[in-house]
C-alpha cells in the first residue's frame, strides 16, 4: 500500500499498430498520394495507402461512429484503391504484394492487403475445365482427320498451339499457376491480372480457336490436297493425281467437284471400276452434269456394256438445247460410236457427222472413218482418218480424247490404202 511503484514505460506500437488523429484523412492523402503516381507508383507509396486504410479500420473496430458523409468518402477511397489494383500488381510485381500480406497475415475482411488477389468466383474453376474439355476434343478430332491423310506439319502445329493455349489457361486453375502464367505473360509485355473474367475469357478463346480449327484447318488441307492434284492432272500424272484427290475427300467427302475429278482421274489412268464407282456416285448424289453421264457412258461402251450405255445417253437427249458446243459433242459423238458397237453404221455416221458440226474434233473423224468403212465408203473414210491424224499433230489438247491405240490404226490404214 505504502510502497512506491515504478512507472510502466509506454509500449512501442509497431507500423501497422500506430493510430492517427484523422486516419480518414491520411487515407484520403496516401489515395491521393498514389494516383498522382500512377501507373508506376513506388513501393512506399502504395505501403502508405494500404497502411494507411488499416488505420481507417481500425478506427471503425474501436466503435468510431462515421456519419454518411465519411461514408460515402471512404467508398469512393475504397473504390479508386481497386481500380489501381491492376496498375500496382504490374508496378510492384504479384510476388512482392504476397509477401506483404504473408508478413502482416491479415484478416480476410482486410481485403486491401490482396490487391493482387487470384481467387477465383464461384464455379468460374468448372465453366473453364468444362470449355477446355470441348476444346481438347475439337482439336483431337482435327488431328485426327490431319493425321488421316498424312498431313503431320499441320496436325503438329495445331497440337502446339491447343497445347500453349490449354497449359496457358489450366495453370491459371491454380493459384501457384496463376502466378507463374502472369510471370510469363509480363515477360512478353502483357499487362493485367488473371481475374475471373479474364480467365473465363480466355477459356472461351482456346474453345473459339479449336472450334474454327476444327471446321477450317480440314478444309484449307484439303483445299491444298485439290490444288495439289489439279498440278498432277496438268501434267498427266494420273497416279499422283488420284492420291491427292483421295487426300482432299478423305476431308471433304461431301466435295462434288473432287469426286468429279477423282472419276476423271481414275478414267484416265484405266482404272475403269474406280472410275464407275465414282461418276455413279455423284449420279445417286443429284449430280446434273452432262459430262457424268457422258463419261460414263464411254466407260461401258469400251466395256461393250451396251444396255448401260444406252440409258445413259437417253437421259441426255431432253437437254441438248440447253447444252454448250462442246457438250452436244460429246454426246453425238459417243451415240455414234455406241451404234457403231452395234455395226449401225448408217445411224452412228449420222451421229458423228452431227458431233462434227459442234467441234472439229480428233475422236469423230476417227470414229465416222470406221463408220464409212461400214459402209464401204472408203475412200470417205480415208479423208476422215488422215483428219485425225492432221488434228493428232496439231492441236495435243485433242490428244486426251482418243483411246489407246486409235491414231496407230489410223495410220496403219491410211498406208493400206495408199497401197490400193
């Protein structure tokens, strides 16, 4: 009772413990403070604002009553401290900013101390997963269909894009991957911070990209596997050519106009059954082209295949007047060598004589010289092969339109008759 005691020194309140006479206003200044040196500010002025804002709530905590004028004050403060965020992560770095919050271990309401939060919203983890799911199967499908026509380089590339973009997004699941994808991105220049939305977005791009992957990659392959066969053709190499036609269907199977040429291909180079195959599908397919039924026609007349042929040739007769010059040549002619099959000599030399007045063409003269022959009309005939022959030596575009063997007859009977 009597005895004397020593007074208790004051206790040293440590930086984030310091209370201030107006912690509103020193939180308004250090705002202030940190816009003017935005959009890179200094590691002690960001310090001072986010000190500065436990100051604010800290006063609250005490039981401090704030009118609505405070309030509304400490709002707007609020409000410009989180649209710096962004601004803050990219001057002071993510790693910096952790480490702050790891040495003050705030409470979670302090949300001040996470301006480089990475948490995610509600279900924002299974909408990503699930657009990354879909996207991983378009491009799956697409290297599948790549791979079936042996187009590795394309199916690579697409494998190391979905693969960047897919590790790209997946990290960002994860805090640790978050971090380490914003890393890199800064490193290439990119500036933001991976919230929700921007994951979700880029989820929804990786989905967009593999999606037009999926319905253009095959088609521009296949675009480069015609063009690749149309070469082929030009240059008569029929085997090369039906190869990169297969490729381009293998693709597009739907594509009319590459069936068309694969027939052509096919007819070409004497594979007649693979020919066949193909024109009679574009005839189930609703195909209207003259030149399907045409060519098809010639296919079995060489096969002596008569009742095929015919029927063939009849579908054609309702459409000559709308056909070009060439067409209706092509018709006649092949009607006259059908009835010259059936030794109707007088009736295929009608024919071919009608083809000729549409084009002077190799194939009629040779055919109505066999026609008159038929007819023991020799030395007609005669004229008509050395046509040919004239044509064979003059115009090579013709030379595609004659059968093996055609022009050495014609030769051999021109020689005959010379004899004669």
């Amino acid at each position: 009772m009597g005895g004397k005691h020593e007074p208790t020194p004051p206790q040293q309140l440590s930086t984030g413990d310091r209370v201030s006479d107006n912690p509103l206003a020193d939180y308004e200044a250090a705002i202030h403070k940190l816009q003017s040196d935005l959009p890179k500010p200094s590691a002690e002025c960001v310090l001072a604002a986010l000190l500065a804002r436990d100051g604010v709530n800290r006063l609250v905590a005490m039981g401090a009553a704030l009118d609505a004028a405070d309030l509304d004050r400490l709002t707007r403060l609020d409000s410009q401290l989180k649209q710096a965020a962004t601004k803050v992560e990219n001057a002071l770095g993510g790693k910096r900013l952790s480490d702050w919050k790891r040495i003050m271990d705030p409470l979670s309401e302090r949300w001040w101390w996470s301006l480089d939060n990475t948490e995610l919203l509600p279900h924002v983890a299974l909408i990503v997963t699930i657009m990354l799911g879909v996207s991983f199967w378009f491009t799956g499908d697409t290297v599948g269909q790549l791979l079936k026509v042996a187009a590795v380089s394309a199916s690579v590339a697409a494998v190391l894009i979905q693969a960047f973009l897919t590790f790209l997004t997946g990290s960002a699941l994860t805090e640790s991957g978050r971090r380490r994808a914003m890393e890199a991105l800064r490193s290439l220049g990119f500036k933001g911070q991976f919230r929700s939305i921007k994951l979700v977005l880029l989820a929804l791009f990786v989905l967009v990209l593999s999606f037009i992957g999926r319905w253009y990659l095959p088609s521009a392959v296949a675009v480069y596997y015609f063009h690749q066969g149309e070469a082929y053709a030009s240059k008569r190499d029929w085997v090369q050519a039906t190869g990169s036609y297969n490729r381009a269907l293998t693709l597009t199977p739907g594509d009319q106009n590459i069936h068309y040429k694969l027939a052509v291909a096919y007819d070409s180079s004497f594979q007649f059954d693979r020919a066949i195959d193909e024109y009679k599908a574009l005839i189930t397919a609703g195909a209207g082209d003259p030149s399907v039924f045409n060519n098809l026609a010639r296919i079995y007349i060489l096969q002596k295949t008569e009742d095929p042929a015919l029927r063939l040739l009849d579908r054609l007769n309702g459409q000559l007047r709308d056909l070009n010059a060439d067409e209706r040549y092509h018709i006649f002619k092949n009607r006259g060598w059908f009835k010259l099959s059936l030794k109707n000599y007088q009736d295929a030399t009608s024919d071919l004589r009608t083809a000729l007045t549409a084009r002077d063409g190799l194939a009629a003269h040779y055919l109505l010289g066999l026609a008159l022959e038929g007819l023991d009309r020799h030395n007609e005939a005669l004229g008509e092969y050395d046509r040919a022959l004239e044509i064979y030596s003059k115009n090579p575009d013709e030379r595609a339109q004659v059968e093996p063997g055609w022009m050495s007859q014609a030769q051999t009977k021109l020689i005959q008759g010379a004899k004669k």
